[in-house]
C-alpha cells in the first residue's frame, strides 16, 4: 500500500516528536524516564537515546530517527535541536504551500495528478534547498557570521593554548543540557579538572581527547547508592576486578602483559598428543611444572612484579606467582588492554622458547599497584607511568541510581566528542566562488584596512619588550629580516602595504652604523616617546606611499632612528607572522577554524538569522529569497523555546529586538548567559538537518513491504570492470 | 539469515506525577515503608500465593527486594533505597519515607520543579554541613575507650527490627555478641591504617536465641559421618596446615585445544592418582597435620593421609578459602608436585565441636583477625532477619571506626534538624539563596515542605496513636501514649525524649509537633557531660544517616524533574 509521504505528514510527526524534545531543551529542561523491556529503569535528557527509546512506527519518523542518529554519530550533540528545527521548517513549509495553493492547484486536475505536481514542486524546493546549503550558507557563514566568532584558545598561535575559563563556560552549556539541573555544575567542574589532570602538556589534548573518546568506557568507574557529590577524579587505572593475587610492592613496578597461558598445554589446536605410556604423561606433566615454574622464576629474576592476563591463568601459574612475589591480574578485557598499550606503549610478552638469558624487552612501569576498595566491591588500581601525553587518570560516577550514573557517564562521552569536534578545522564549500574574486580585489582590501588597526598594535608590542633585547640586534640579523621580506613578498600580491615596509627598512640598514656608536646611552622612557613619534610617518607611509617624508625624519632625528632600528629588529618578525597570517586567511578563506565558539542561548540562531534576511533582501531570485527566508524564521525556534519560561526582559522578543538592534548599529552583541557553544556543531546541525528536510521533500510516496528490501551486492560491477 | 521482530512502539506519558494513579501508587508505597519504621514498626508478610517460604520482614532491604513494583516512578525510589542499603545497610527505611514525603509536600506547593530543585539542594547543604560541622547539636563523638556509646549503637539497631522476635535480655546477648565479633576483626598491631577482618555468621537455626554465641578462628561445618573418620586429634601447640585450592580428586587438567591420543592400556587416571599418592607422601614427610581443599580430595589420597595420621578435611567451597588462608597463614596450593615449604600455614588449635545438631571443626589460629558468629534463632525467617540485622550493626560499626560520631535516634535528630532549618531560612535567608534567583517566599515555602517531611518521618516512628511533641529548647522528639487527658502537666507524662538524652524534669515548652510553632533558636553543641552520664541511649549510624539524606533528597529532586515517562513495552 502506498500513502503519500507529503509534507502535512512530516510536519504532524516532526509536531509530536518536538513535543516530546522540547521539554528537555536547555538549561530548563526536564528529565525523561524510559525503561527498557528487561526492567531497567533509564534517566535521559538525551535527545538522540529519547527518539531511539520511542520506538517510532511511522516511516517518516523512522527516518528523521535516523537521519538524528548518523548526525549524532558525527557530531555527538545536537539531536533535540535537529527535531525542533526541522519541525519549524516543515512548518514554514508548510504555511507557505497554504497561500500558495491557489495560485498553483487553481485548475481543476485530478487528484492523482495534483499529487504529481504537488511533488514536483518539493522536487524543485529541495533543489533550491540544496543550493542554498551548497553556496548561500557557506557565504553567509564566512562573511557574517564569522566576525562574531570567539574562540576557545586564549591565543592563536600555533601552539593554541587552552583557555580554563572558557572551556568551564563551553562543558557549563554543554552539561546544562544534558544532566539534571542541580548536577550540571558538578558534572561539568569534574570534567574540566579530569580533563586538565589527564593532559600532559598543553599541545597535547587533541591526542589525550582521541584517547578518552576511543575508552572512556575503559576510564570511568560507575558506583550506585552514593550521592552524586562523592563522584570524584582518581590517579591511575581502575579495574573492575581483583587481583588473582596480590603481592604487595613498593617503589616502581615492572609488568609485563600476557595474552596466552603462561602454563604450557599438551596439545594446540590443530595438534595432536600420543600418550603411549603412563610414565610419558607423567613426564611430560612434571616437564609442564617445572617449564611454569621457570618461566615465573625468570619473570622474577627481570624483577617483574605484576602479571596483567588477557586469559584465566591455570592455578599453578597462580600458585608459582605467588610464590615469587609477583601480583596477577587475570582476564583484562581487549579494551582494557588496548588502552592499557596505547597509555604505556607495552607489546604482549611472548613466552620464551628456551629457557632465555637475555633481558626481558617488553616491560612497562607503573608508580603503584594496589587493591581499591568502592563501596565494597574490589578493584585494581593501576598507576601506569604513560608515554604518550595522556596522564591516566579515571573518573569515579557516583549517584542514587544506575539511570542517574548512566546519564552522566553518556553525557561526559559525548562532551569528549564534542570537544573533539570542536579542535577539528570545519571547511566550507565557499572556496569555489570566493577565489576568483578575492584573489584579485578583495585580499588586498581586507588586508589594507586591516594593517591600520594591526600597526599600533605591533608597535605596542614592540615597546612592551624590554629594551635590552634591541640592543643585541646587529645589522646581519636585520638584513635577514628584509631578505625575508623580499622573499614574501614575491609569494604574496604585491601590495602598496609591503612596498612600504621593505622602504622603511632600507634606509635603516645605512643607519645602523651608527647604531654602534649611539647605542652607549639610551635610557628607557625618552625611547619610549620617540617610538610613539615614529609610530605616525609608519603609518603615513603606508596609506601615502612617500618615501620623502621618511626620509626626512629620518635625517632630523638621526639619532632617534637608530632607535626605531633596533625596534624594527624586533618587530619585523612579529609583522612577519601577521602578514603570514593574513594570507593565509586569505587562501584559506571558507573555513571554521579550529576552537570556534558563540555565546549560547540561541546566539547563532539570530545571527544567522538576521544576516540571511538581510541577504535574501539583496537577493534577486525568487526561490533563493524564499528558501533564505524560510530558514530564517525557523531559524527561531530554538531561542523561541529556549526563552519561553523568562519574563520581562529576558523574554524572547525583547531578547531578539535587542540583538536586532545591536546588529543593525554594529555594536557588539550583549549576551546574558554565560556559556559557550561550538560553531562548528552548528553548522553540521543545521546542514544535517537541511538534508534531512530534502529527503522527507523528495519522497513522494511510502511503500510498505513484507519483508526486508534486498540489499543490493556489487558483484557485477566487478565483472564489468 | 537474521531474524527480524517488529518491535511495539513505546508508551509516552507527560508529566507522571500529576497522574492521580501514580499518586495513590505512591501513597501505597509509603504506607507500607511508613507502618515498618522503628522499633514499634509493623511486620509485613511476604509471601506467595503458590506456596514457597514466606517472608516476615520490616527491614527495607528485604522488603524492597521482594516487593513487585511495576511503576517506572517507584522503580526509581525504590532502587535508590535499595542501592544506599547495599551501600551502608542502615538507613532504607529514613531514605524511602523522607523520598516520600518530600516528593508529597512539593507537589502540594505546586512551585516550578527547577524552584523546588534549586531550594531543596540549598536546604540539602545546609543540613550536611550543619551534620558535619562541630557546633552540630545532634552528633555525639564516639570515645573508643568505653564500649558505651557502640553498644548502644547495636542496641538500637536491633530494637529497631521488631521482625528479629528478640527480649529485652536476647538484645541485650546479642548485642554484647556482635560488639565481641567485632572487637575481635580489629587487628592487635595495628599500623598507619587498620585492614579490618572478617566475622563469619554460621546458621544455626532452630535453637534459642541465647545459645547464639562468637568463637575466634574457623568453624567448618562437617557431617557425622567425616567427624567419625576424623582420628582424634593429638595435643600439640601448634598444627602445620596445607590449604589446596586446586582439585585434588584426580581428574585430569586442561590438555589444551589439540587432540590427546591415549594408546589402548594406558590408564591416565592411575597416572594422575599415582602422581596424587606421592603428593599425599609428600605432606606427610613435611609433617603436615591438616589438609584442607577447597575442591575435592580423591578417597585413596584420603585413606593414604589418614594412614599418616593427617587430617583432611574437603569441600570447604570458595567463600572461606580467603578467611583461612589470612587466619592460617598458608598460601592456597594449585600445584600437584612439589609444593614450596613456605605455602604451609599453621594453627594453634585444632579441636571438634557440636553446636546444635551441627558439628564443625574448629581452628584456631595464633593471631586472630577471623571470627566466627554462631547466631541461633527460633524459625527460618526470624533466623533470616536476625541475620541481616547482625549484618546492618557490623556494618554500622565500622563506618563508625571510619568516621567516629553517632546521631541520636529516635527522632531527634529530624526534629532537631527542622528547627535548625526553620531557624535558619528565617534569620539568614539571603545566606541560603545567594544568587539563584529565588524569592524569601519561596524559600520559606520549601523550607516549610521540607522540614515538614522530616518531622512526618519521625512523627512515622509512634504507630499506636500516640501524640507526638518537641520541646522549644533543644527540638528533640518526645512521644505521649494515645488517650492521655488532653491538658496535664507535660512532665508527669513524658519520661525521656526519643534519643533518651534529656528527661522531662527540665521545664521545656513542649508543643504538639503538627501544630503551628514559632522558630527558635535549638539549642547546638552537646554538652559533654550530658553525653556521658546518660546510659541508654538510643542512636544511629552517622555515616548511613547522613548518606540516607542526601540520596533523599537527591531521588526525590530526580522525581520531581520527571517530565516525561516513555515505556518500551517490548
């Protein structure tokens, strides 16, 4: 049977679905329980884990679930956002087929027909769905949008530093969203420290982020019947086993990890093990003992003192462990193990043939192994000494209830996910139509007015340094500097800007001679007022392109100019790297850098909001204007639901009158909240749901079969080839 | 070819708790908790239609655990109780009826749950750090150098489960009884931390009461007809011991994943219980007198040890192999040849006993950290209680060990802390709100709901009709028989307040609890000497208590949070 997929079904599932969403949204949203046909009892404020646990019947619904879960398996968040926005599209969508039915259906057709055209027409809204996601949104996105962006690094260089403070306001949003509402601020203090415990050193989180992403269920620790306050962070591994046995050791431990049994066994698979006699077997089991107790006593003599075991190791391995005082701990699951190597970088020891004599290659070292007591239950806890910039460090989720710790240990995952998204560059398809123009005109332009309000504040830098590092600076050195200069400009357009850096430098080198000779008696503040002085004809130089009057200064403070050389020594390179940094945006142009990030409480939604009205005013075309105007409004939504409980003058529309207003005079927007939420997640949210949007248009009707469509194989395509 | 099954779509429902089925749910539930708590407390009788043992309980751990609750919403409350009763052992009860009564109260205020929330953590906060702090009026430091205040402590606790079925003098045995078995798990020599031993409970049903009596060392249970092989046992000071924990019954081990081929004649069983013979000579030229095996000893190796005059005793099962191997010394045993001389243990005493109708072999070791409870009660069900109980007060003693302090029981401790929080929601409100947001309004309002859920709790302890009053002086919990004429001089009536800490001489200003009272200031900081003198106390457990609080709190704010209940009816 076949029912017409259109888009008054899709609005009515996408109604019910955001129904249900909404009342989890933001910091104000509440809890839902599910619970799962084997009894157990599940808290979520998860959107994705919310859709799965509705089993949805409607083919519709069933394919926005799935198009929310391939968006989270992207992204990690997100996914009650995607129910609600979608919801308002469709409504949009929907408000306008209504006006416009007359002007289309006004003849009378059948109605098979109609259903034709009506399809037609979502054919050719997704079309112009797609362009807009394809070339209006990257623009809008990069040339909008992108002066508002605040990021997460506190500076951007290279080494990109993390700034405490506003990852605590981005997890603060994040969790607000995600755990109950007097847990939020906890959880998301715990996740700041464990995230600052467990890097190493400041370069290395993207790695340490993979790491606990890939493992986190190897890392946290889950205990129920305690409050949630007593969660806490701990050094070291925690496993959720007790040592076969358990050897006390101080100091530095050496382990070795093992993936077979230690025990040698009569016959391997695929073998076979004649016993003719009774005296043979017994040999042969006596030849067994003593080769384990060997192998125990050679682990020993390499001052092994912990045995970690993928396999359940035979008593005597047990016994002959004990024995030489080395601890065991048996079946370490893959997982376990796989973290445990990437922390350590450990290969499994192999059992060695003979009875060997060379050192033992394959040991790590851990500070301490000892039994942990949780709530009287035994673990292991590992203080593995790590090579890689992961520091170990486990989180230790207590709460009330096992659906509380699950909630909070999902909702820690995927905050590691989020962040993991968020240091990932974000490229836009703007490139394609920005290259052409920019190259030519628009480089140099943005370049210009951006080196007037660059220039102070080089100087400022310059004066800022102490001048003792001027005076080393020799004329070779400088030379260097302008060589490079030379160099770079060649790569880059030649600009009037660069013209006049190179001029500025050249009369310097001729004067530093004379360095030499002034440089015996400069104290700082009379310097300081020069710079200031200099600073002026820099400036004049640039915008007027006149030699001349450098010149001239130069020759009337002779004396002063030595000084603005040795400045330039430094501030050369500093003007270097802002120069590198300008081109590169330049070529680079469409993309969402690394660590982005906006104020929350639907800050993104009215930005985009507001630049795409004003794009679709300047927009010739009928359909790009619709379909930019649509989104526009539906835009909305979120900060709609977002503000509906607040009042006065937090309510929303004098929320977004206000930013409007901001917007329009150019004043940078006030935001009241105080957290931060990734760009880049929004963007990937909003494209998801576009796509998604176009497939629902698409589909013009609903085939229900009786069983599986057949997967389609691509064996003849080989054949072909 | 997978098989596919259509799964049902879930059932979604909004906003639970306004259903007028989940509060009559609720209600039930609380009932039940409610009409159990204390010493007064009712039994409940569990049991099924079908036939099956029956259940007479009023501890929430058993309860809880038998009862069927279908409802997502009790699920909840339920588990939660019950996970801070795996926890701490105490204290399910308290946490089920304050959940209760919180969950009741707020929603007749019918204030925004994120208000409710934020309130009730504030107030949460305020109680735990009043519990925590020196100046707390209701926290008796635990002096360790009289056994006063803990037996008191496991006196409490035992009176508190009437389903026990125990006299005044049976609690006062067995309180004696649990205080010695644990005084006996506390290590002689103790270093910078103690790693505390293990008292076993050995069942000894049908017996009285009285009889129930504590043994350092090991009892293992055997049957008559082992005792009659079991060859007199010859004085000595101290017994050498060899403890297997590999199976000594002649089977053969793991030949690994390949084919083993036996040529046709070749016995391996007389193999391995050749090699099992020489094993059997081997202790018996290293002098060992006992050889205990967690699995099973082959008869021939058996008749061979007996031979030796080496006692053998097997089966002993994996539940006491770590208790004997600390109590011994020994290192379990997984090898069949050659056995290191240093994994032998010893004893110093080795004798039979009969205790009942049951005998058992007796070790007892040179230094003891290990001891064995021998609890006797009348039937299977009270034995059963009478043994979650003793569990409960060695659990309860040694958190106390971790964090020395004990709360006063018998209500006083709630009605102290709802003045407290009356007082201080009053006086210092901004202290509370700080910057949430909140009105004073709103604040008293849930302050009001909250205290009136701690003081319904202890109200829940007097279950004859009885009046309950406080005092306006230090808030404690005082209860009156029911028919009492009306207006009388409060001190002729009352004798003790709950905790048995003040007596009515003193000139209080009693008031009905349920009736409008002004806040006052209770009175903080027990005096010592009041502590010291008073001889029965009745108390509870700090630690339990204080965690019982907070997962109170914090399930009932979970409840309240509850928007939505989607059931997957699958």
């Amino acid at each position: 049977m076949a029912a017409a997929g259109s888009v008054r079904a899709a609005l009515q599932v996408a109604e019910v679905l955001e129904t249900v969403v909404s009342c989890c949204l933001g910091p104000e949203g509440r809890q839902v329980l599910c619970t799962k046909p084997t009894g157990e009892v599940l808290l979520s404020r998860d959107g994705g884990r919310l859709l799965k646990a509705l089993h949805l019947e409607h083919p519709i619904a069933r394919m926005m679930v799935a198009c929310v879960s391939s968006h989270l398996r992207k992204t990690g968040d997100g996914a009650k956002t995607f129910i609600i926005f979608l919801c308002h599209l469709l409504r949009e969508l929907h408000a306008i087929t209504d006006k416009e039915k007359d002007s289309f259906f006004s003849e009378n057709i059948q109605t098979h027909g109609r259903h034709w055209k009506k399809c037609c027409q979502w054919k050719f809204i997704s079309q112009a769905l797609l362009t807009f996601q394809t070339q209006i949104l990257d623009y809008v996105m990069d040339r909008y949008l992108g002066r508002h962006f605040l990021s997460i690094f506190s500076s951007s260089t290279k080494e990109r530093p993390l700034c405490r403070s506003s990852l605590e306001m981005l997890l603060g949003a994040y969790f607000c969203g995600r755990v109950g509402r007097n847990n939020h601020n906890f959880v998301s203090q715990l996740m700041c420290d464990y995230f600052f415990k467990c890097t190493a050193c400041e370069s290395g989180f993207e790695e340490v982020l993979e790491l606990v992403d890939d493992c986190f269920v190897e890392l946290k620790v889950g205990v129920t019947g305690l409050p949630v306050s007593d969660s806490r962070i701990i050094a070291g591994l925690v496993l959720p086993r007790d040592f076969s046995v358990y050897c006390p050791a101080d100091g530095d431990i050496r382990i070795v990890i093992v993936i077979e049994t230690i025990q040698p066994l009569f016959s391997t698979f695929g073998s076979e093990f004649i016993l003719n006699s009774e005296a043979q077997f017994q040999t042969s089991q006596f030849w067994i003992t003593e080769r384990t107790k060997a192998i125990m006593k050679y682990l020993q003599k390499q001052n092994v003192k912990l045995l970690l075991s993928t396999v359940k190791q035979p008593d005597l391995v047990i016994y002959c462990a004990g024995l030489n005082g080395i601890s065991v701990v048996e079946c370490l699951s893959s997982e376990e193990l796989s973290l445990i190597q990437r922390v350590t970088g450990l290969a499994p020891f192999v059992v060695p043939q003979a009875s060997s004599q060379y050192e033992l290659s394959n040991t790590a070292m851990v500070k301490f192994c000892k039994p942990f007591i949780l709530r009287s239950k035994r673990y292991v806890h590992l203080g593995l000494i790590s090579t890689c910039s992961f520091t170990p460090h486990c989180i230790v989720l207590c709460g009330p209830v096992q659906g509380l710790v699950e909630q909070h240990e999902v909702a820690l995952h995927g905050a590691f996910k989020m962040l993991r998204q968020l240091f990932k560059d974000l490229d836009l398809n703007y490139v394609t139509q920005a290259s052409d123009q920019n190259c030519t005109s628009s480089p140099l332009i943005y370049k210009n007015s951006r080196e007037s309000n660059d220039l102070p504040e080089i100087v400022n830098g310059s004066i800022q340094r102490p001048y003792q590092d001027t005076v080393v600076k020799n004329k070779d050195e400088l030379a260097k500097t302008q060589t490079y200069l030379k160099a770079y400009s060649n790569l880059v357009v030649p600009s009037v800007e660069l013209e006049t850096n190179i001029l500025c430098s050249t009369p310097t080198v001729t004067l530093t001679d004379t360095y030499q000779t002034d440089a015996t008696l400069r104290c700082f503040s009379p310097g300081k007022a020069r710079i200031m002085d200099d600073h002026e004809p820099f400036i004049e130089s640039n915008s007027a392109n006149s030699t001349t009057e450098n010149t001239r200064r130069e020759i009337s403070y002779e004396n002063l100019q030595v000084t603005k050389n040795a400045r330039k020594g430094s501030v050369l390179p500093v003007r270097h790297k802002s120069l590198e940094m300008c081109t590169s945006q330049s070529y680079c142009f469409s993309s969402v850098p690394a660590g982005c990030v906006l104020p929350v409480g639907g800050n993104f939604e009215i930005l985009l909001h507001y630049y795409l009205l004003s794009y679709a005013k300047k927009c010739q075309q009928s359909e790009e204007t619709m379909v930019s105007m649509i989104i526009a409004n539906a835009l909305l939504g979120v900060p709609k639901i977002l503000y509906k409980s607040k009042k006065g003058n937090y309510s929303f529309p004098q929320i977004y009158i206000r930013a409007l207003h901001a917007l329009q005079t150019n004043q940078p927007l006030i935001s009241n909240q105080t957290g931060l939420e990734s760009v880049a997640g929004k963007y990937q949210l909003l494209t998801s749901v576009l796509q998604c949007l176009r497939n629902i248009l698409t589909i013009d009707s609903v085939i229900n079969i009786k069983r599986q469509p057949q997967e389609i194989y691509d064996q003849d395509s080989e054949e072909e080839l | 070819m997978s098989r596919l099954e259509a799964k049902k779509p879930s059932f979604c429902r909004s906003e639970p708790l306004t259903s007028e089925r989940v509060r009559a749910t609720l209600s039930v539930l609380k009932g039940i908790v409610t009409s159990c708590y204390g010493p007064a407390g009712r039994l409940k009788q569990l049991h099924n239609g079908l036939g099956g043992s029956v259940c007479t309980t009023s501890q929430s751990a058993a309860l809880l655990a038998n009862l069927p609750v279908t409802h997502p919403i009790l699920k909840i409350l339920t588990t939660s109780v019950q996970n801070h009763v795996s926890c701490f052992s105490d204290g399910g009860l308290f946490t089920a009826i304050l959940c209760c009564n919180l969950v009741e109260n707020v929603q007749r205020i019918g204030l925004t749950p994120t208000t409710v929330i934020k309130l009730n953590k504030q107030l949460l906060n305020l109680c735990t750090s009043y519990l925590k702090s020196e100046a707390c009026g209701c926290r008796i430091p635990v002096n360790f150098s009289s056994t006063q205040i803990l037996l008191c402590l496991v006196r409490s606790i035992l009176t508190s489960k009437p389903a026990c079925m125990l006299t005044t003098k049976e609690v006062d045995h067995i309180s004696t009884l649990i205080l010695r078995a644990f005084l006996l798990i506390i290590p002689e020599n103790a270093q910078d931390h103690i790693i505390l031993g293990k008292s076993i409970i050995v069942p000894l049903k049908h017996q009285r009461v009285i009889d129930s009596t504590v043994l350092p060392g090991i009892l293992i249970e055997i049957s008559e007809v082992q005792l009659m092989k079991i060859l007199p046992i010859k004085k000595s000071d101290s017994f050498k011991v060899a403890l297997f924990c590999v199976s000594l019954s002649g089977d053969l081990s793991d030949t690994g994943e390949g084919n083993v081929v036996v040529s046709y004649g070749v016995s391996l069983e007389n193999a391995v219980l050749d090699q099992l013979l020489n094993l059997g000579r081997q202790l018996a030229s290293d002098h060992v007198d006992l050889v205990l095996c967690q699995k099973v000893i082959h008869p021939s190796l058996k008749q061979l040890l007996r031979t030796h005059h080496v006692i053998a005793v097997d089966r002993v099962g994996v539940a006491v192999m770590e208790p004997l191997s600390k109590v011994t010394g020994t290192r379990p045993i997984g090898s069949l040849d050659s056995i290191s001389p240093s994994s032998y243990g010893s004893v110093k005493e080795l004798c039979t006993a009969k205790f009942g109708f049951k005998h058992f072999f007796h070790l007892i070791p040179n230094e003891t950290t290990v001891c064995s409870l021998l609890l006797c009660n009348r039937n299977d069900t009270a034995w059963d209680e009478l043994k979650l109980t003793c569990q409960t007060a060695l659990h309860a003693l040694q958190l106390t060990i971790k964090e020395p302090c004990v709360l006063l029981g018998g209500g006083c401790t709630e009605t102290h802390l709802a003045a407290y929080i009356r007082h201080k929601t009053r006086s210092e409100p901004e202290g509370i709100l700080r910057d949430d947001g909140c009105t004073q309004t709103e604040l008293q309002l849930i302050a009001e709901a909250f205290c009136s859920a701690l003081e319904s709790l202890a109200g829940s302890l007097e279950h004859d009709g009885g009046e309950i009053l406080t005092d306006g002086k230090y808030g404690h919990f005082w209860s009156v028989q029911a028919d009492s004429p009306s207006v009388v001089n409060w001190p002729d009536l009352l004798s003790r307040c709950g905790c048995g800490l003040y007596s009515s001489q003193e000139e209080l200003s009693w008031s009905f609890l349920r009736s409008a009272r002004l806040p006052f200031v209770p009175q903080t900081c027990l005096p010592c000497e009041a502590t010291d003198s008073a001889g029965n106390l009745t108390l509870d457990c700090f630690t339990a208590k204080l965690s019982g609080l907070q997962v109170a709190v914090e399930t009932a704010n979970l409840i309240l949070d509850l928007s939505y209940v989607i059931e997957d009816k699958n």
